[in-house]
C-alpha cells in the first residue's frame, strides 16, 4: 500500500512539473500575442503614405496581412496550450484524489489495527 501511495507521489509530482511546463507556455504565447498585437496598432498608425509610394504601401498592407496570420496561428496554438493545460490539470486532480482515497485508507487501516491489539 504504501508503494502505490510513493509511485502516486512521483506521478503526482511528474505532473505537477508538466503543469507547469504547461502554464508557461501559455504566458509566453500570450506575450507574442501582445507583441502581434503592438505591431499591428503601430502598422495602423502608420498608414499614411504619400502619393507616388505605392510600392510601400503594397509592402505595407503585405506585411499587415503577414502579422495578422501570425496571430491567427498563436491563437490557435495558445487555443491548445490552454486545452494541454486543462488536461494536466485534471491529471493532478485525479492523482489528488487517488492519493487522498489511498491516505484514507491507509489510516483506516492503522485504526483497525490498533483495535486488533486491545
């Protein structure tokens, strides 16, 4: 019994680990977010041109097009992120519970047998 409770208590610190490796990657997706984002209101603001640069405002609108499909991309890669962190959540509550089911009943077990010997 108290084999199953240590191999629970390495499991449950393999995910704990995870979980974290987890929540990082979804703050630092959602920094890019934020950097995409400052790139696109600095590309709005610099949307004037004046006449006879059509060639920089092609590049321009090109390169906007370019940001927005970067951040599509993060989004759908923050979207799993949060999905893999969600996962590795519920992993740990399962394990928690595992090891408060196995904590219960090994306690149980010492009253038992401690009511043996009397």
């Amino acid at each position: 019994m108290d084999g199953d409770l240590e191999q629970l208590e390495e499991y449950r610190a393999q995910v704990l680990g995870e979980l974290e490796r987890r929540a990082d990657r979804v703050k630092r997706i959602d920094s890019e977010i934020a950097a995409t984002d400052f790139r696109l209101e600095n590309l709005a603001a610099q949307r004037s041109a004046a006449g006879g640069e059509t060639g920089r405002l092609l590049a321009q609108v090109a390169y906007r097009a370019k940001v927005k499909r970067d951040r599509a991309r993060l989004q759908e890669q923050r979207a799993e992120a949060a999905d893999d962190l969600r996962s590795a959540m519920q992993r740990l509550e399962q394990v928690d519970s595992q090891i408060a089911q196995l904590g219960g009943d090994a306690e149980g077990d010492e009253v038992s047998d401690g009511e043996k010997g009397k």
